[in-house]
C-alpha cells in the first residue's frame, strides 16, 4: 500500500451509513459510542465530506471504555463502550443525502435537516456541535434555532459568509466559486485547489485524503452550498447566542485567515484558539489540537 492510499484505506473501517428522515435522507459516519450516546457531531465544510473528520472517528473508537451514566436506571445491560461517540454527516447535497429543497438556500434550510437527522438517529440529549469552514454556517444556525440541544458550540476555520457583505462583492464570491466549478469540474478543483487546504508542511497523504474526498462532491449540491455561503452570515446567528462557543483555526490557513477568525471571536467576546501551524483542513492535518479543542482525547502516534 503506499502511503498516499494509506489515510483512504483506513477511512474504510468508518463505513457510510444512511437513515431516511421526515425531510429526507442523510448518509453519515459514526464512530466510538453507539449512537444514542453520541456526544459529538460533526459538520464538514463545502469542498468536503464526512470523510474529513477521520482522525476524530479514530480517537473516539479509541477512546477509554466506560459505563452510560444511565444505563442502570433505563434497566439496560451494564456494558462498557468508548467515552466519546461521533457523528458525521454527508451534508444535504452531498453523497447520498437528499438536498434541500431551495435552489438558494439559507443556513437554517441545512439546520433544519440536521435536527431531523438527530430526531431520526434518536439523539435528543445535547451534544457538542462542530462545524468546520462551510459547515459554522450550519452549526451556528443550528444552535441558534435549537439551543438546548447543544451543549457547546465549535466552530472550526469558520466561514462567515457574505450575507452582509456589499452586493458587489457578494455576488462576485458566488459567481467566482461556481465558475471555477463549472470549469474545473470536482475533479478538476481537487487537483488544483485541494493543496491550498493544506499547509506547506502537510504531507503527502494528507493531501491525497483532501483531493479523494474533494473530488466526489456533486456539482449540485457544491452549487446549493455556494448560494448558502453568499447569503448567510455567521454572526448574525451567534450575537445573542447563550450557548457555549468555541473558535479555533491554524495559523497557516490561507482560506479562512487566522486574523478573520480571530475578528470574529473578538466580536463575540470568546477567544481565538490557535491550532498551531496547520491549513484549513485543520481536523486533519492537526489532529491532536483539534481532538484537545473538541475534548477528545489526542490521538496516538
């Protein structure tokens, strides 16, 4: 096996699933926990997929064995399972999950569809909720829709969205992105665009890992999240947010630059954490700060 199919064929043991919901289906990957224990979900970013957060499908299968607090008093079977339980989702769109239904849609459109998700996987205790770039939109909007439900909020590399930005620029971000899409097509965009997910320092599976999963995004689906991006604005959704947030990113992250996430975390009076000299694809390439930031357990060597 060589070393650029190593983190695809370990991918592998964190299979696909789907479960039909009241507003569609989701294909998802789950790992540690069984299901109803979850305690993490996870959401990827638009040139992406589940297949991003393997690293923290690892460490929660990893994770140290326990007994459910309420296991005893549901009359269930005291059987030890790993600590942490993650859930990630194939987002509306994306994989085999069925897209949402407006051809521009909004964050709450993607909200909507997570929590049907949950209600159908019958995880209705709250959660730690984490998006990644595209994927804060949605995590934000979610929260903010059902903020009971979610007992912390991260958001990693967070997008903001142009939802507030000048109409020029707005559209100009939207038509820019679908054009290089319409162009390049996915596997086009994964070969060129793929590295800059990266840092320098990333090595070369890393990077094979981000163009696989880049290259299977449907163009359909990338153009609905495109609308999203255009018109949704992260802030809007946290400003009078009660629930408990998080804002991470790598310095090296060409994307979302460090010193627009660390504007937004200054704006909602919470601190930036700094994941140290990594890319964008931080949950991959810095795996360990990620995991710390998440309160996973870090990853072994």
């Amino acid at each position: 096996m060589t070393a650029s199919s190593d983190l695809q064929h370990r991918l592998q043991a964190h299979a696909l699933q789907q479960i039909d919901t009241a507003l569609g289906t989701v294909q998802y990957r789950h790992a540690g926990a069984p299901v109803p224990q979850t305690t993490h979900v996870l959401l990827h970013g638009i040139g992406s997929g589940s297949g991003s957060w393997l690293m923290q499908f690892e460490t929660a299968t990893k994770s140290p064995l326990h007994l459910a607090a309420d296991a005893k008093s549901e009359g269930l079977a005291a059987v030890p399972s790993p600590a942490f339980g993650v859930l990630a989702w194939e987002a509306p769109g994306y994989g085999a999950s069925t897209p949402v239904a407006p051809a521009e849609p909004l964050p709450r459109d993607y909200a909507e569809r997570l929590w049907a998700w949950l209600d159908a996987l019958g995880v209705t205790h709250p959660i730690t909720l984490v998006g990644h770039s595209l994927g804060a939109l949605m995590a934000a909007s979610a929260a903010a829709a059902q903020p009971a439900r979610v007992s912390r909020l991260v958001l990693l590399a967070p997008a903001q969205g142009y939802g507030l930005a000048d109409a020029a620029l707005r559209t100009q971000k939207r038509d820019d992105r679908l054009r290089a899409l319409h162009t390049l097509g996915p596997q086009g965009m994964a070969s060129k665009r793929g590295v800059a997910m990266l840092s320098p320092h990333a090595s070369a599976e890393q990077l094979a890992l981000v163009q696989h999963i880049m290259a299977q995004v449907h163009p359909a689906g990338y153009t609905q999240a495109t609308h999203m991006l255009s018109q949704g604005d992260v802030a809007t959704d946290l400003r009078h947010s009660t629930v408990a947030l998080t804002i991470a990113s790598g310095r090296a992250d060409g994307i979302t630059p460090m010193a627009g996430c660390q504007d937004l975390a200054a704006r909602l009076g919470v601190p930036w954490h700094d994941l140290g000299d990594v890319g964008h694809a931080c949950a991959l390439e810095g795996a360990d700060a990620v995991n710390a930031v998440l309160g996973l357990a870090p990853t072994t060597p």
